[in-house]
C-alpha cells in the first residue's frame, strides 16, 4: 500500500526543506570568514613577501588557487620589513585577527599590530587602521556630508549679508 501525502504535510515539507538544508552552514557574515588556517597562512604569505622585498599585491595563495589582497596603507614606501612574529589569534566576533609583532628598518621600529582576514576569494588582510576605516566609511561619508551643508549655509549667509 502507498502512503498519500496531504496538501498540508505537502505544505509543510516544503517549508522545512530549505532550513533543514542550510542547517550547518554559515550565513550571513561568517560565510565570509577564512578558515584560522587559510587566515593564517595568507597573512604569513603577506608578511614573508614584505620581508623578502617582493612586491605583495595580489599575491596567490600556495596551498590553493585563492587571490589575495592587501590593504595596509600605514607602509611606508623603501621601509623594510627585517622580521615578524604572529603572536597569535584574537577572538572575538567578526573577521579572523591576528596579532603580530614587526621589526622594520628604514627607519628602525618595532611595533605590535593587529591584521583583519576577510573573504573566501579574493581573501582580504587588512591592517587594523584600515579595516576600521571601511567599517566606518559610512559614518565618514555622513560627516564629510554635514560639512559640505554647514560650508553651505555659511555660504549663503555671507550672501545675504553683502546685499543689506
């Protein structure tokens, strides 16, 4: 004998299907988060390319045919980097971080950073300084707006000034 199935449990069937299917994978945001891995190994890649004198954009990455791009623009151009120590990972919520101590020369400094791991491909390692001004790119371009209004008004003022 075979089973009927009824419109509701029809119904039904079809609601739950999607989310019993996307159980187990991330969504939103963490779907764009490299493993601690491939982070890793990004940000070595990254760095052991600075230290070298190579040029380190867009840089492929060697255990898989991943691009990877780099935003740090606190680099100075010529300043070297002599070594570095990955200090570990940071956790929390958001992005992989990594704490990492550099030694450069030209000039001599020693500084501990912070790099943010972003992205499946391209995978993005951003220099904390960077990262936070992409996060707050909206915030600065509300600014950058209320400026330009406030430059505006004090425009038309002087305006209606010089006519009196």
């Amino acid at each position: 004998m075979t089973r009927r199935w009824s419109i509701v449990e029809l119904a039904l069937a079809a609601l739950l299907l999607p989310c019993v299917a996307a159980c187990g994978r991330p969504s939103g945001y963490e779907r764009y988060v490299p493993s601690a891995e491939r982070a890793q190994e990004a940000l070595d890649q990254v760095l052991a390319a600075w230290k070298s004198g190579e040029t380190v954009e867009p840089l492929t990455l060697k255990s898989a045919p991943i691009t990877v791009r780099v935003a740090d623009s606190t680099r100075r151009p010529g300043q070297r980097l002599v070594a570095y120590d990955l200090l570990g990972e940071v956790s929390g919520e958001g992005p992989r971080t990594f704490v990492v101590r550099l030694n450069l020369d030209d000039p001599s400094d020693e500084q501990e950073v912070r790099y943010y791991l972003v992205g499946i491909d391209p995978l993005w390692v951003f220099r904390q300084e960077d990262y936070d001004a992409v996060a707050h790119w909206d915030a600065c371009a509300g600014a950058e707006e209320g400026a330009r209004e406030t430059e505006r008004r004090k425009d038309g003022e002087r305006g209606r000034e010089s006519t009196r």
